[in-house]
C-alpha cells in the first residue's frame, strides 16, 4: 500500500460544477497537507495549505483534513474551464526540511 | 520574487551519455529539493539541501546521480552514464527555511528524453 492514495481519474465535469477530490493516507504522522495544481507539461503551483484537521477557504477552493479518518479533500465551487488540470495532494510529517510525499494526482477536465 | 526557474526546459541525449541541470530558487530561499516525476505520478523526492549542505537523499538518488549546491544559491543535478529509465521530469522546490508556513514553490521542471 502507498502512503498516499489518489484517484487519477481523469474527472469531467461541466462549467460551474462542484469538484470535489480526495485523497488518503496510511501515515499517522502526516500533518501538513497540501494541494498543488499542475498544468501539462509544467511545474506544480501551490494551491492550498492546511496544518492538522480542519477546513481553510481560499476563494473557490475549500481544504479539508480528517485526520482521524486520514483523508483530505478539495473542492471547488464554480468550477471554470481554466481549472483544467491534474491535481496533485502532498504531505509531510514535518514543517520544514523534508521531501513532500505526493499522490499520483487526479486529472480534471472542466468543459464549458 | 522571479520564481524557481530551470535550465534547461527540455534534454533529448542518448543513453551512457552524461547530463547537468541546473535550478536557481527563489532569492533568499535557504532550502532547495530535487524531485523526479514520472509520467502519471506525483513527483518523488530526490535530495534537499539546506544552505550549501545536502541533509537527505532519497534512495532513488542512485550512485549515478550527484547534487550540489556549491554557495547555497544555485543548484545542480548531474545524471552520469544516463539510462533510459531515467526519463522523466526533473523538479526543483525551494522554500524559505523560516518558522511558520514553510512551503515548497515548483520550478517548470527539465523534461530529459534518454535515447
């Protein structure tokens, strides 16, 4: 079993849709989740940053952590067709100095 | 800040051949990671150094790759004897090494093609 499990998908969905992806876990000493978008052929971009459980907003986009249940979800309200991309979780057990264990990322086509 | 940037964007050489990467992070970011992602996967972690001083490598840094960051700025990533496992998207993060929220910026990666 990997330590971080995502669905690759790929997702589609119409313009304005509610997006919601998920990821889970097996390490109980994760703490700091988060979410990157990565378009074809290019570098990740931060989206989201949570530390522990709890929800953080960020216009569109929504964080969620259940550490209990060791899974975390994003969504997206109003999806546009500009948020065409793959969606990559990522994780550490630490805050800094450590590498980011990532899941395989979930592909997302929004048609308008 | 300019952002984490890469060169070169894209390498096509042949494999045995010998390869050099270099990533410069954002200015005054004292941590610099390397990863390697694969097509459909999530990027995985090579090595990370703080300053000039390489703290972890991954055991997917085999013998054949070697990383420096020789004044704590810039960095390179060498593949000696290239295979064509070694295919892949090169990856280089920085982040600033301060308390609080200390997050990893991408650069547009180095696509190598091994022949």
């Amino acid at each position: 079993q990997k330590e971080v499990e995502q669905d690759p998908g790929p997702l589609s969905v119409p313009e304005g849709a509610i997006v919601s992806l998920n990821c889970t876990y097996s390490n109980s000493a994760f703490q700091y989740f988060m979410w990157y978008r990565q378009y074809s052929r290019k570098g990740p971009e931060l989206l989201m940053y949570t530390y522990s459980s709890g929800n953080k907003e960020d216009g569109r986009f929504t964080a969620q952590v259940d550490k209990s249940s060791k899974y975390i979800s994003l969504f997206i309200r109003d999806s546009q067709p500009s948020d065409s991309a793959t969606y990559l979780c990522a994780m550490s057990a630490w805050q800094a100095g450590t590498a980011l264990i990532f899941g395989k990322g979930t592909t997302l086509s929004v048609s308008s | 800040d300019t952002g984490v940037s890469q060169d070169p964007r894209h390498k096509i050489t042949k494999r045995g051949q010998n390869v050099t990467f270099r990533c410069d992070p954002i200015s005054e970011h004292n941590r610099l990671y390397w990863y390697r992602q694969t097509l459909g996967q999530g990027p995985e972690f090579l090595t990370y150094f703080q300053n000039e001083a390489q703290l972890e490598k991954s055991r997917l840094l085999s013998d054949r790759f070697s990383a420096e960051r020789p004044k704590g700025s810039f960095s390179t990533l060498e593949i000696q004897r290239t295979e064509q496992g070694d295919s892949a998207m090169y990856l280089c993060a920085s982040s600033p090494g301060r308390a609080g929220t200390d997050t990893q910026y991408f650069g547009p990666g180095t696509r190598l093609t091994v022949l």
